[in-house]
C-alpha cells in the first residue's frame, strides 16, 4: 500500500493522473456543463402524483446530471437516508440507458445489496421487453443474504447459463443449420474435462453480457477475471 501511494504521488502513470490531482492540497477543476434530462427519462427521481418533487430529489438530480458528463470523479455526500442510495440507482439506470457499462463497488455487501436490490426491485416491475439492466453480483455467497440479488451472484449465473446452453446445444430448435458446426465446436468446449477452460469460456460469456458488475472493493479485486 505505501508502494501504491508513493508511486502515486512520485511517477503516476497518465490514468492516475486524475486521482492524484484529487488528493492535492490546492487543485482546480473545469466546470462541468450537466446533462439535459427529460422529466420523462427520470426513473428513482419522479416527481410525486402532483407533479412535486420530494425533498432533496432536485440535489439528486443535479447530482447525476453533472456525474454523466464528469471526465473523472463526482462526489456525493451526505448523512444515511439522505438519498444517496437513491442517485445511484438513478445514475446507473441512466448509464445504462446510454450504453455503458458500470461497476459498482462498495466496502461492505449491505452497501452494494442495497443499491442491486432497489434496482431489481424497479426492473421487475418492467416488461420483459424493456429490462435494461443484467447485473452481475461477485462475492462471497454466505455475505449476500437478500433474496432478490442471489439469483443474480456469478456462481449461480454461471451454473445456470451452462445448464441453458448446454440444453440448447443438445438439442437447438428452429435454428439455421449452417451454424451446426459452430455449435460443435462450442459444446465440446463447453464439455471439456477441465475445468479452467470450462469456467473461462462461460466467465467470459456472463460478464462482457454484463452492463453493472457488482462486488465490495475486497471481492472485487480478488475476482480472476477482473
């Protein structure tokens, strides 16, 4: 850590510029020109019945207009059930709904659950047609103890997806036959004794499939594939 922090201040590379200007006594910023959000693209920031937005939401927005546009870092602060919780569920759905990818990384699971929570909780009130979030949850399955994210945890996703595909493989319906040798090729990958390659093809498959990879900051830098 002390290397990682003298290397930061001494030499840091172009990508950690940003991050060591952060940590400077005296740094300047260039204003950033907030998105222009319609009020009916807002999701966890709606106005109320009379048309009213609740007390903080106009912070929030402000918040997650100038985040979308921010070259580097936006910061948010403010005490518990303030409504941070609820700009970043904003925030990643309106990420999401610009193509992007997010990473959210918080240092406990309960942080991180309860974010994914709210954000399946909204999406499962959606049409199949417009879900627009596929998360994945990393960590350690005996910290996550919400129902509604376990589904979502990367062991389960991949054990599921291997059962999905391998079906399909056996047996594909309604497809074009040209692509049978494809498949051949695919499901003895799949099938393989060893494991390693197995789990990297299906790994691969899940998280580049993922717009919001999900993980404490411990997990997810112990995860393999990140």
């Amino acid at each position: 850590q002390l290397k990682a922090l003298r290397t930061l201040r001494d030499s840091p590379s172009p990508s950690l510029l940003p991050l060591s200007k952060l940590l400077a006594v005296r740094s300047s910023w260039p204003e950033v020109t907030p998105r222009d959000i319609s009020l009916i693209d807002w999701v966890f920031l709606l106005p109320n019945k009379s048309g009213i937005l609740s007390d903080g939401s106009k912070e929030q927005r402000d918040f997650v207009s100038i985040a979308l546009d921010s070259p580097d870092f936006t910061i948010l602060e403010g005490p518990p059930g303030s409504g941070k919780t609820t700009a970043i569920c904003e925030l990643i759905v309106q990420a999401a709904k610009e193509g992007k990818r997010v990473m959210l990384v918080a240092s406990t699971h309960v942080a991180v659950d309860n974010v994914l929570e709210k954000i399946l909780e909204w999406q499962n009130r959606q049409s199949e047609v417009s879900k627009l979030i596929f998360p994945v949850r990393i960590g350690d399955d005996r910290r996550i103890s919400s129902d509604i994210v376990k589904p979502w945890r990367y062991e389960e996703l991949r054990s599921t997806w291997m059962k999905k595909i391998s079906s399909f493989l056996d047996k594909p319906l309604r497809v074009d036959r040209k692509g049978d040798n494809a498949r051949k090729i695919l499901r003895n990958s799949l099938l393989k004794k060893d494991a390693d390659d197995n789990d990297s093809i299906i790994e691969n498959l899940i998280l580049e499939s993922s717009n919001l990879v999900c993980g404490t900051t411990i997990g997810i830098l112990r995860h393999p594939a990140i």
